[in-house]
C-alpha cells in the first residue's frame, strides 16, 4: 500500500489549498508582465519613470519580505498563525491588483503618485500572500512526504495560473480594455484564492522561534550557495 495512507489531508482540501497559488499567480503575472505596458502606452507615463518605481519597489521588497516573515513568526491572529493572513489576501490581493489598472484620469503627476503608491502597495500585499501560504502547509500535516507534494504541487498550480492568463490576457484586453480585463482576471482569481477559506485549516500548533531581521540576513549572507542563486 501506498504512502498515501498516511496522508491527514483529504484530496479535496489539497485540491483548494493548490487553488490559492493558481489564484495568486493569475495575479502576478498579469501584473508583473503588462503593468508596465499598461502604464506607458495606455496612461503615457515616461519608462525612465515606470522603470525608477519598479526599482524603488524591488528595493524595498529587500526589506519588506524578511520583515514580514519575522512579523508572521511573532505574531499570533485569532483564527491561527498563517490562515488570518491567507483569507485576508485573498480578497486584498485581487482588489489592489485590479486598482493598478485603474489608474485615474488626472495629471501626469498624479497619475505616477497614484502607481507608485498603488504599486508598491501591490508588492507588499504579494509579500503577504507568499509567506503564510507556504508556512501552514507545515501545520496542516506532520507527514513530511505529503507536506513535499504539497508544496511541489502548488508550484504545478502557480505555473497553471501564468499559462492561463497568458492565454486569456489579450483577447480579453482587446475587447473589454485594460481595465475591464484586469476586473475579469482579478475576480476570476478572487474566487480561486478563496476556495481555501473553509477547508484548510492549521491541525498544528506553529513551532515558535526567536526569528530577528539580523538572523535572517545573518544565515543569508553566510549561505554561500544561496549567494551564489542570487547572483
């Protein structure tokens, strides 16, 4: 018989926690492929511009990801360590996704205030999805095989939901607009992030530990293969 056996979680809450990474990356594709076409050739803002605010965003992401993972580490919500976090983005992440294509009719100025803020804002929600998505598949089981499969499968979903906008992206923008392509892709998303709220659930208490910001960059910087990926 096989290792399956072992497995606590049934095939169908697997089946909605993988929904949520094809939710989530439907999101950031579309985002991190058309964003930038979006505003320079539909809202006029210079590239040079675009390019400066994708930069400052990167940036800040350098502190913004380990500080938000410290941030889950320490923090405990009514309703558990990461499950809070996953159904509160799972509604955010969509809305401020489509907002980035809905970039007001205004001046230029206002109109670079409005994505830089909006875009940067977009990171960190994206940040806050990522981190508790893949923590709690470790407290939805103590079966170190099925957590494997777990986490390799919500890979196979993530590149599910790159594929299918990537195929519904320019029909769709040809007939109902950036905008209304963004509304469309956005809610679609919406509905398969949340198809986890009510099933997947945290079984285990999260091991807890002293996480700081300097031990983080501390066990960066002293991986020298972790180094040499990021290079």
């Amino acid at each position: 018989m096989g290792k399956r056996e072992n497995y606590e979680t049934g095939s169908g809450v697997r089946a909605v926690y993988y929904s949520y990474f094809l939710g989530q990356n439907m999101l950031y594709f579309i985002v991190n492929q058309y964003a930038m076409l979006y505003f320079t050739d539909y809202v006029g803002i210079a590239a040079k511009v675009v390019g400066t605010i994708f930069l400052a965003a990167r940036i800040w992401d350098a502190v913004d990801d380990p500080m938000f993972g410290a941030i889950v580490d320490k923090v405990n919500l009514k309703g558990g360590k990461y499950k809070p976090w996953m159904n509160f983005v799972s509604v955010f992440l969509p809305i401020v996704s489509f907002l980035l294509f809905c970039i007001p009719n205004i001046s230029m100025g206002g109109k670079i205030a409005f994505a830089a803020v909006i875009y940067v804002l977009w990171g960190m929600t994206y940040t806050v999805s990522d981190v508790p998505g893949f923590a709690i598949a470790t407290v939805m089981t103590r079966n170190i095989n099925e957590r494997n499969e777990m986490l390799a499968t919500s890979r196979l979903f993530a590149v599910l939901g790159l594929m299918l906008v990537s195929v519904t992206i320019i029909p769709l923008s040809t007939r109902f607009g950036w905008t209304g392509a963004a509304l469309i892709i956005a809610m679609t998303a919406m509905i398969f992030m949340n198809l986890q709220r009510k099933k997947v659930a945290e079984k285990y208490k999260a091991k807890e530990e002293n996480v700081t910001l300097k031990k983080i960059l501390s066990c960066l910087f002293h991986n020298k293969y972790l180094l040499i990926y990021y290079a």
